[in-house]
C-alpha cells in the first residue's frame, strides 16, 4: 500500500532465488487490486537490511538447502517502508517488465542446458571408453550403450540447431515474433537435458549418483527444468495453439 511518499510492504514470499547474502530483492506486489490484471502489479527493489525484510530459511531442494546464490529462500515482509523512488518503471508495469525478461530468460537456460548437456555427454563416452566389462571390453562395445551414445548426439545437434534458429528469429524480429520458437526450444532442449543426463548417470553405474562427478548433481537440479519460466505443458499449450490457429484460419 501507499503511505505518503512510501510503499509499505507486507506478506510472505515462498521460493525466492538467491535471495541468501543479497542486497537487495525485486518485490512484485500489488498496488491497484481495481485495475485489469496486467495491470495491478508493480516491481518494487527492496533492501534487504530494511526494517521489516526477514530471510525466513532456505528451502530444501533435493536434501541440500544451498547457500548463496545457489539457494531459494522463503521472505517474510513485515511492513517493509521503501521510498515510491524504488519502482521499477511505471506502477502497474511489473507484468509487463516480468514478461520481457521471461523470453531472454528461456533461451538463456536453453544455452545454459545444451553446456550441461555436453559435459554429460562427455562424462558418458569417457566412461563408456574406459570401463572394463571384462574379457578386455569396454562399456563402449555394448550395442545398447552405442544406441544411446547416437541418440544423445542427434537429439543435442537437433537442440543447439533449434535454439540457434530461435536466436536467429529473435535477433531480426524481436521477442514477440519468436514466442513459438521460444516456447518450443524451452520443452524440447529440456527434455534432451533430462535424456542426455539419464543416460550419463545409467552409464556410470552407482559411481553416477554420487557427488565424485557431477552428474548426481545435474540429475537433482535440472529436473526443474520442466518447471521453471514455464512448465512444459504450457509450453506445448502455446506451440500447438500457434500452430492450429494458422490451419483454422486458412481452412475454407
């Protein structure tokens, strides 16, 4: 709410990213409950050594509450006072700011997934090359082992090709114009991630599971993948709505 020259600054935030040893955060709070919904909410920076902002914990994520930046944070807002100064641009822009960075965002993680994927996918073919399976073989002469060796490689070409094209699309037209692609890239490079680790940590065995490499790792943190800026559902949602609606319009 509004006080004078202020927002006050009150309610409970659950699952908030590397909110451990930051400065500040970015409140998204409502300031108009009247207006359309696109426009209710406003984007707030908010110190965190301001009277008020309490770091209730950090949430527990696969057994690891995390530290830093790599942890998510559950926030207690007592009556935060913070200056109107502290907006980010205007009131009742904050889902519109938030929609602006989701598409970066997305293509970002798919850069920052197809990374992991070929670390994995490293770790997979050395361990494949390397582990005696007695009588002199490797891991590497299994039919099996192949197979998913060459599906992991056709799924990431396939991925990176993808995510470049929607790069490409958004460099010449803009965000709005690549929300198809965006949203395609999001599900599709994050179900080869899953795929791509799968296979890495079946190939290492136990060895896969534990925190010697990394893959145990990767295997707990990327799930969210399917999650985060978007669950895959609604990803598919937005790809096959896109894609009807051309052949409803061009149907006679």
């Amino acid at each position: 709410v509004k006080d004078g020259d202020d927002y006050v600054i009150t309610g409970r935030k659950w699952f908030t990213t590397a909110a451990d040893g930051a400065a500040f955060a970015i409140v998204m709070a409502v300031t108009d409950p009247d207006a359309p919904p696109h426009r209710r909410a406003t984007q707030i920076i908010v110190p965190t050594d301001a009277p008020g902002f309490r770091l209730v914990r950090n949430i527990p994520i696969m057994g690891h509450a995390g530290e830093g930046w790599a942890s998510h944070g559950e926030i207690e807002y007592d009556h935060v006072r913070v200056p109107q100064t502290n907006r980010l641009g205007e009131e009742g822009a904050g889902f519109a700011i938030a929609q602006e960075r989701l598409g970066p965002g997305r293509i970002h993680h798919c850069m920052r997934w197809l990374g992991i994927c070929k670390r994995a996918f490293d770790l997979m073919c050395r361990r494949a090359a390397t582990r005696d399976v007695g009588d002199g073989k490797t891991l590497a002469t299994k039919q099996i082992v192949q197979a998913w060796i060459a599906e992991c490689r056709a799924k990431m070409v396939a991925a990176r090709w993808a995510v470049l094209a929607c790069a490409w699309r958004i460099d010449r037209e803009g965000f709005y114009a690549a929300r198809e692609e965006v949203s395609l890239i999001k599900f599709y490079v994050a179900d080869v991630l899953s795929e791509v680790i799968d296979r890495a940590v079946q190939v290492h065995g136990a060895l896969g599971l534990t925190d010697d490499t990394p893959l145990g790792h990767y295997y707990a943190h990327e799930r969210g993948a399917h999650i985060y800026d978007g669950p895959d559902e609604v990803h598919k949602i937005v790809v096959a709505r896109r894609i009807l609606r051309a052949y409803a319009e061009s149907t006679p």
